[in-house]
C-alpha cells in the first residue's frame, strides 16, 4: 500500500465514476484501475461494486474510507506544520537552560531577538534543569540550543560563551558572617557545606577552588539547583557558594563576596555540531552569537 493508493481511493469514492477520477487526478483509466484492484487485493475484500456505469463503495469500502481520509487530513497537518516550522518566516525554538539563567538572562535574548524580528512568526519552547540535563537533551534534539556551562569531552557540540556570573556565599540570617560585606574563602570553607549535586556543572569548579585552597569541604547536603541551595541555607542547614543571580538574591540569606576569588561562571550557548536547523533556529543562535558572545 502506498500514499498513491490512498488518495486514488478516496479521489474515486468522492467521485463514483473512473472516468471522471482518472481525469481529476491526471491519471489514464487502467492506472487508475489498477492501483485500486492492487488495493483491494492487498486488503483481502473488494472496496467498490458497480452501479450501472459508477461505482459505490462496499460496506468495507466505507470502513476503510474513514481510516483512509483521516491518514491523508494527519499527513496534510504535518506536511503544513513542518513547512511552518521550517520556513524563514515562522518556526519554533526549544531552548533548555540551568535554572539562573530564567528569571533575567533567557526573557532578554527571547525578547531581544523578537523585537528584532517582527516580520516573523517565531515561538518558543521553554525548559530548565541542570547542566547535565540540558547537555543531553542537545544531543538528543530535545532542544535546539541550550544554555549551561561547559563540559568537556563533548566532540559533537558547539560551546560558545555568552554570559558569566561571579559566585557569592550565601550564609543563614544570624550567622556569625551575617552582615558582612565580604569574606575569605577560609572564613566560608570552615562551615558545614551545600554542595551541588554531581550532575551540576559548578560541582566539579567549586570543589576545584577546594583543592586549590588545600581544603576539604564537609558536605552535609547536595542538590540541584541554586534556589533549592540558598533555600536550605535560609534555614540554617549549612552555607553555600552559588552563582550572583537574581534569583537567588531574592532569597532571604545574607551573600557575602568572596575575598580575592575572581573566577568567573560563563555560560553557554550549546549546539550540535554538523546538524541541520531549522531557519528560525539558526537566526535564533546567530543572533545570540552576534549580540552575546564574550571572549574568555
């Protein structure tokens, strides 16, 4: 059975009359005829019976004419989706990202780029998770960009820089370093730690600042994200080391720099390499790499 078949079936189920199908679908008569007793053989039962010199549909013509119409009205919807979605003019774009780039750095370039694009209708798919997660859902086509830090050993994405951050410590209200505009690195490491989970791409850098200090962090608590981090820091579970981002500067921790530490968190622009995207998608990321690209 081939999409051929189908629309010759339907074409003369419409128009009861080989005839005047064939001349419709721009076929001779014996063609016509032939896809359809091929049909008809394929399915095991005959699909039309004589009337004079039309034809009507058989019982189990009927039958198959409700499945046949619905399988070509599916690929008429997805043939016009897909050339929506792929046009210059219209498209969507998924974009995965760690979860502090949502609340300021994404509803810019999201909105920046839509501003300069007008003419065009573009939407947006929007997900967050750790760097990990977004890591893997590039490599899977989840998303057509992603937003994280880097990782190394990935041969078949495209990292480019496009933000950074500076990591603050977050101490709980009434916390002996509460109050103070800023602290050593030693001052931070001698209290209990919330660490990151392995999955984050800032586990492996902070614990890297660590081993560079000479010192083992007590870890008593990981997880994911920063504002889970602070949260638990509010109340009084340990401190932490966490990205400068608005949201966790919300939260009600006291932040502290971090004497004499100038590391910088970039963030990333993340895509597969050699794989094709839609028009919208490539614009998307060219204009991120025009407006946003830093130099390391």
């Amino acid at each position: 059975m081939n999409l051929n078949q189908l629309h010759y079936f339907v074409t003369l189920a419409h128009m009861e009359h080989y005839t005047n199908a064939a001349q419709k679908l721009s076929i001779t008569q014996p063609s016509l005829s032939h896809a359809i007793s091929s049909l008809e053989e394929e399915l095991g039962t005959s699909l039309f019976e004589r009337q004079g010199r039309n034809v009507a549909l058989t019982k189990y013509g009927r039958l198959f004419m409700e499945y046949a119409e619905e399988a070509l009205d599916i690929l008429d919807a997805g043939i016009k989706k897909t050339k929506a979605m792929t046009s210059e003019k219209s498209g969507k774009v998924d974009i995965g990202y760690i979860y502090t780039q949502g609340s300021e750095f994404i509803p810019e370039l999201v909105s920046g780029f839509l501003e300069t694009n007008k003419d065009k209708q573009v939407d947006f798919g929007f997900s967050n998770g750790i760097t990990k997660e977004i890591v893997q859902g590039v490599k899977e086509e989840k998303y057509d960009i992603g937003f994280c830090s880097m990782v190394s050993g990935e041969k078949e994405l495209e990292f480019i820089p496009v933000s950074q951050e500076k990591l603050v410590a977050a101490v709980p209200p009434g916390h002996p370093l509460a109050g103070r505009r800023k602290a050593s690195f030693e001052e931070i490491a001698s209290y209990p730690q919330i660490f990151f989970n392995k999955g984050s791409g800032l586990r492996g850098v902070i614990s890297q600042i660590f081993k560079d200090y000479g010192m083992k962090p007590d870890i008593v608590y990981t997880v994911d994200e920063d504002s889970a981090m602070v949260g638990l820091v509010t109340r009084g579970f340990g401190v932490c080391i966490v990205p400068d981002a608005a949201t966790v500067r919300s939260m009600k921790a006291s932040f502290l720099e971090i004497e004499n530490l100038d590391y910088r968190r970039f963030i990333y622009m993340v895509t597969l390499k050699n794989k094709y995207q839609a028009p919208i998608a490539r614009m998307f990321a060219d204009y991120v790499k025009d407006y946003y690209s830093l130099k390391k």
